[in-house]
C-alpha cells in the first residue's frame, strides 16, 4: 500500500500539483476567514457569511482536484469529459456548505466532528463523481481499503481544522486551521489516486474530451475569482469591524467604569479606566483569567455582585462592583463592568459615622448614645456591675453666646467634649443630646463613690476658662446622676432620672452635682397627672391642629403644610408637643392621639380651595398597629381627601421595634395612593438601610443638622451628602428648622429642593393662612422670584 502511495510521485506533473495545492490552501484560508467572520455574526449575515465559507471551501476543493488530475500522467493517455466536470462541482458545493453550518451550529465537540466527516464526505463524492467521466487508455479499478484510509485520514484532519478554527479572531489561528482543511482535502486526493490501478491498453471509454489547457485556465479563473470575491468581501468587512472596534474602544476608554472583553474566561481586551484600577499596561492584562487571578468574588454570570480587585503592584485590594453579560450564545465570550466602590464606602462610612456622632465634637449624638447605653446595661445586668449615669449642662451657656457670639460657643462645647474625653475610662461612653447637654456613662467600680468623684473633677475641669482670641470664656457646669440599678433598670428611666437630678442641681446654684432621689417623683407624678388630663382632653376637643407651610425652594411657592397639634390645656394653657407627645406615647395615648390629628387634618385639608398636600406624623405604635391602613382608608372615604394630598412622616426608629409589620404597613399605605415621608432624617444608625428597604418619597433632615449650618462644617458636609444621596435616588430633600437666611442660602447651593421653618412659616391655625389656600393668592405674596416668596412667606 505504501509502495503505490510513494509511486504517486512520480507521475505527478511537479508545476500543476504545486498549483493546485496552492490554489487548494488559498481557497480553505478563505473559507476559514469567512467562517470565523460567520460565527461571531448575528440576524441575517450569519447564514450569509457561512454560505459564502461552503462555496470557496467547495471550489477550493474541487479546483484542487481537477489541478492535480491535469497534473496526473500514469504512462497512458488520459482525458476529461464536461459532465464529470460539471456533475462533480454540482454535488461538492451543497455538501461543502453544509458542512459550514454543522460546524457553525453544533454544540460541543459533535461542532468540528460532524462538520470534518461531512466536508471529507463532500470530497470523496466530489472526487469519484468526476471518476465517471474520466478517459483514460485502458481500464481502471479502485483499492477500496486504500480509500478508506483516504477518507479516515481526511475526516481526522478536517475535523482538526475546524477544531483549531473555533470561533477564531487571530489571524495564527485562522492560518492554522486553513493550512489545516487544505492538507486534508490534498491527503485524500493522493491517497485516493494511489487507490487507482490502471490497467494500458485494455480498453477504454469514448466520447467529448476537453482541452487540458482549456479546464486549467476555467479552473483557475473561477476559482481565482471565489477566492478574491471571498477575501474582498472579509476584508471590506474586516475594514468596518476594525473601524467600529476603534469607535467602541474610543467609547470604552471614555467610560469612567473598567470594562474588560473575554473570551473562554481569559482577558482579550480592557480599556482604560480598568488598566489604571489594576495599576497595569494592556499588554499584561492580555490573556490573564478574570477569576481568581484579579477578582474575589461568588455571583452569577448575570448578576451583580461586590468583588475584590487585585492590583498588580500587589497594593491593597479595591472594593468594585461587577457585572457581566455574555456575548456569545456559548456563554464563551463576556463582557465585563467593573466600577470603582471606594469613593462610594467612603462616602456611606462617613454618613453612617456623621449619622451617629454630633458633628461639633465627634461624640456620640443621642440615638446612638441611647443605643449604646441600653447595650451597656445588658452588659451590667449579666456580670452584675452598677452603672452610673452623668447628665452635664453647661451653665448660662446662651449668656456666652449672646456676648461672643457662636462662633465662641462653638468653640467652647468643643473644648468641653475635649475635656470630657480626657476624663473617661475605657468603658465609658460619651454623648452629646443637646446643645450644651453632654452625657458619660461609667461602667462598673464602686458607686456612688467613683460618680461623687468623676462629677467633682469634671465641675474642677469646667471652671478653667476657654481661650478665644483675646478673651477668657469663664465657662462652669452642673451634674446630675443616676445610679443602675439603684434608680432605674432601663436607659430611658436613666436618662430621666439624671435630668431631674440636673434640674435639681441648677435650682440649688449652679455648678454643682446631685444625685437623683426619691422625693424627685413629683415631676414623675406630675407626667401621670398630665397623661389624665391629655386622656380627657382628647375626648373633651381640647386638641387644636396649627399648619406650618412647606416651600418648594426652586420657586418659593407653597407646596403643602405640615399638621402640629396643640393642646389647649383648661389651668396650663396652650401646650406644645413637646409638652405632651412623649407623656402620650408613655401612657398608651399615642394612638388616639395620632388618629385625632390624622381625622382632624383630612377634614380640613378637603376644605381648603387650593390643593394642598397635607403631611400627618405618625409613631412607631401607630406602624405596629394591624388596623392602621383601614383606618386610614376609611378616614379618606368619609372625609373625601384624594389620598395623594396626604403624606405621612415617620422617624426611622419608628421601623425598629417590628420592621416586618411596619414596612408592610408603609406598602399598603403607598398603595392606596399615600405618600410616606421619612423625618429626621441622618440621626438614625442605619439610614442607609433604611432607604434600601423601602421607597420614600421625600426625606426630611433633621433641624439639628440645618441648625448647625454655618457654625459646623461638620453639620454642612451631612446635609451635602443627604440631598447628593437624595438625587442620586430620585427622591425630594425637604430641610426642617430654616430660620436664617445663610442657611436658607446654603440650602439653595447644594440643591435642597424644599425647605420648611420659622423662615418659611410659623405654625398657626389655617385661617392664619387663608391668602395661601385660595385660588386668587396660588403662591407667597410678593415678588416673582423664588427667593420673594420664600423670604415673604415668613
């Protein structure tokens, strides 16, 4: 068998076989660049780019064929007929474009299998097809094994050639597998033809022979024509990729996310925002895997999921938010968007830090204090440890305001932080609740003796004075202290206690400390008397709603009020909320009372000419009770308000006592077509939380923030970052407490789109503001301008 394939060499004409090996390769070369281009492509040019793949891979192969036999002297004449010529071109095509698509459109290793053997069967009927025609001198007969191990050996080597194509962008690897089909289709032509025993001079067959110069010429002519029309078509289109490339990596490099192209999990492209995260050239991100050897991380391929990415100086890993959508429907090719989250953990750490901490001192603000503290006493009541609670006021502290100016009480609340710090222990905690109200709590010792201690040095530390420019602030304190668990067994009771003992202490002199006692319980009594009163008072029509406009700060124009009760007390007289809110929601009253004020306002909210939206604030009771949303529901059926003018206002710690009950609660609520307002906000330990788990439509910030303007930087960065978070979420900022107009001001630069305060408007009874609830005033009196009807509104 070997002899007969070695003899082949020497009756093959050495110029026509080189030609048509050429030709052979140039043709698969070409196909194999339109298959690759096919591949990648989607719609209607797919089929189109692998149809043109089958058709030079057909001539290809076919022009070869008829080279080779031109090529071919046996020792006897030989000829060819034009049907086998004709027949064998028509039956090679279909076959060879076939073979395109099965290698296109297979999955896994059946792709280049299946598309190998239906290419070398194209071959073999091509090659025997054109046998029928063929004239030769004598007769001749056909070793069939030879022809298997033809066929074997063409299908191995096309099926390689498909396999290293792939869906190839290189041109090394586009080359190989060209190289690779052309070789194959050459193996089972000499193979097939060391199968042809041709006996001289035994007979042969008759009829139309064409010219060996006239088939060569046509053959090369139109195949030469399949070829240029091929690669012209590849590199038109070759030309408008590279240019859309450059279009898209223009684009990419402009993006300020890392983006970052793969194929089969290895990186083919980045651009460069992400080779400046990695600290990296482009060249050595090149073929690195994605996984393990930048990112940290577990997501799925379509979702989004934080990572850790890994420079290549080995510097610190980079916290980055990534996602990733496939490009292929193999899921071989990604692509990448890898944004930088450092700026934004900074930003949310400082948040969470300001939201926890007064601004002034960097102690702790007293929600947080309060949380702290009720940690501490659990802590206590395991380990059996008393705990002592400090409850400090500066002395005539408005008197050093109103003689310095702020800037020096600023001044001297930060020095007294200072000092304080200077005194604690290691388990103490610190707080700031007020304006000049701190509070200490200290952990474990001998109490009350380490207290009386602890409170007269810090009386000591008080009376140095404060420098402040040319002048010595004479500053001095007062203390009041409560003991656990002699006193109380709670934080709040704590609290309270050691305020009494305050109040006591300044009422004997001042700059003196006291220690809660019993006979304090009269302020106690005092409250149980109050909370009768406000029991009756609310059955009795004592209550009375006061409105507070809200001003849109684009404009100025009222946009809606604010509903305050008062409490018309028959022997105290007028009482504010502050009054009695907290001796309501001590004694059960909150409810009742909410529900009055909630009834009360859409009844006269219905009333008023203009549409005004009318917001109602709710407690944390109200947003545990399962009966909330209907009573709403009902209040706005029988007092005929739409329910997009009501908007309710609750604090953050309203949500922690049942988060579950209270945000399903909020949702049916919104779902009636209610607003929900979050108030206070930025005084709470986990804001952010917060807004992640339910939708707002609009955010107050707390007049403690706004009150600091101009006299905290602190306090203004806060308000920054609310209304920056606030537009980045689509949702209104609204400003409580404006009373000045650099705050008012201040407001307006960073974009606050509400504001509402003693500036604005004071809480009075809606007859106050009767001009701004008819149809003939729709806005402030006065000037056009926003800044006219905000600064006339007050």
């Amino acid at each position: 068998m070997m002899d007969r394939i070695l003899a082949l060499g020497s009756q093959f004409d050495p110029n026509f076989t080189a030609l048509a090996v050429i030709i052979c390769v140039m043709s698969m070369l070409t196909a194999v660049r339109l298959f690759s281009r096919g591949l990648v492509a989607r719609g209607e040019a797919r089929p189109t780019w692998l149809l043109l793949a089958g058709i030079s891979a057909g001539f290809g192969a076919w022009a070869m064929h008829f080279l080779a036999m031109l090529a071919y002297h046996p020792g006897v004449s030989t000829g060819h007929g034009p049907v086998g010529l004709l027949t064998s071109l028509i039956l090679v095509l279909p076959m060879a474009i076939a073979a395109f698509y099965a290698a296109a459109n297979l999955d896994g290793w059946v792709r280049p299998a299946f598309g190998g053997v239906i290419f070398t069967f194209a071959v073999t009927v091509m090659h025997f097809s054109s046998l029928k025609d063929f004239h030769v001198d004598g007769v001749f007969n056909v070793d069939r094994d030879l022809v298997a191990v033809a066929f074997i050996a063409c299908a191995l080597m096309a099926s390689a050639g498909f396999a290293a194509t792939g869906p190839a962008r290189t041109v090394p690897r586009q080359a190989a597998g060209g190289i690779i089909l052309g070789l194959a289709v050459c193996a089972f032509h000499f193979i097939a033809m060391a199968a042809l025993n041709i006996v001289p001079g035994a007979g042969g067959k008759g009829g139309l022979v064409i010219s060996e110069f006239a088939i060569a010429g046509a053959i090369a002519a139109v195949t030469l024509i399949v070829i240029a029309t091929g690669l012209g078509a590849a590199l038109v289109d070759a030309k408008g990729a590279e240019r859309a490339v450059e279009r898209l990596r223009r684009l990419a490099n402009g993006a300020f996310e890392g983006i970052v192209i793969t194929a089969h999990g290895r990186i083919v492209d980045a651009n460069t925002s992400f080779l400046n995260l990695v600290r990296a050239d482009h060249d050595d991100v090149i073929g690195r895997p994605v996984d393990k050897n930048l990112l940290e991380r577990g997501y799925s391929q379509t979702g989004n999921e934080d990572a850790l990415l890994s420079p290549f100086d080995h510097g610190e890993a980079i916290p980055v938010e990534v996602r990733s959508r496939s490009l292929s429907d193999d899921k071989a090719e990604a692509v990448y968007a890898i944004r930088d989250l450092r700026a934004q953990r900074k930003a949310e750490e400082e948040i969470r830090y300001l939201a926890q901490h007064d601004s002034a001192t960097r102690l702790l603000n007293r929600n947080a204090f309060m949380t702290r503290l009720d940690a501490l006493l659990e802590r206590a009541a395991q380990e059996g440890e008393p705990v002592a609670l400090l409850f400090v006021d500066l002395d005539l502290f408005k008197h050093i305001n109103d003689v310095h100016g702020h800037r020096a009480g600023d001044l001297v609340i930060a020095e007294v932080a200072n000092r304080l710090r200077g005194m604690a222990k290691g388990s103490s905690l610190l707080g700031r609740i007020g304006g000049d109200e701190f509070v200490i709590a200290l952990y474990g010792g001998t109490q009350p003796t380490e207290a009386a201690q602890c409170a007269h040095s810090l009386l000591e530390r008080l009376l140095e004075p404060v420098p402040y420019e040319e002048h010595k602030v004479e500053i001095s304190g007062s203390v009041g202290i409560s003991l656990y668990p002699a006193d109380a067994g709670n934080a709040s009771d704590l609290v309270a206690f050691a305020d009494m003992a305050l109040y006591r202490a300044k009422r004997g002199g001042r700059n003196a400390a006291c220690f809660f006692s019993r006979d304090m319980d009269e302020a106690i009594r005092d409250r149980r008397r109050l909370a009768r009163d406000l029991k009756k008072g609310i059955d009795a029509g004592e209550l009375r709603l006061s409105y507070q406009p809200l001003a849109a700060m684009a404009d100025g124009r009222i946009v809606g009020f604010e509903a305050l009760v008062r409490w018309q007390h028959p022997v105290r007289g007028l009482l504010q909320p502050d009054d009695f809110i907290l001796v309501a929601e001590e004694n059960g009253l909150i409810i009742a009372l909410g529900n009055w004020v909630l009834k009360q306002a859409c009844f006269e909210a219905v009333k008023w000419e203009r549409p005004f939206r009318v917001a109602v604030n709710l407690s944390a009771l109200h947003l545990q009770d399962n009966s909330l949303v209907s009573r709403v529901h009902e209040i706005l059926v029988n007092s005929g308000l739409s329910p997009a003018r009501l908007e309710i206002e609750i604090t953050e710690s309203a949500l922690f006592l049942d988060q579950a009950r209270a945000l399903s609660n909020l949702r049916r609520l919104k779902a009636l077509g209610v607003r929900i307002a979050m108030d206070d906000f930025g005084t709470g330990y986990s804001s952010l939380s917060t807004l992640n788990a339910f939708p707002f439509d609009r955010i107050k910030i707390d007049r403690s923030f706004v009150d600091e303007i101009s006299r905290s930087p602190q306090a203004e960065k806060i308000v920054r970052a609310i209304v920056s978070l606030g537009h980045s979420l689509g949702v209104p900022i609204t400003a409580e407490g404006v009373e000045t107009e650099t705050q008012l001001e201040f407001l307006r630069r960073e974009g606050c789109d509400q504001v509402q305060g003693f500036l604005i408007g004071r809480p009075e009874h809606i007859d106050m503001h009767a001009g701004l609830v008819t149809p003939s005033n729709p806005g402030v009196p006065g000037g056009d301008g926003g800044e006219d009807k905000i600064a006339q509104a007050s």
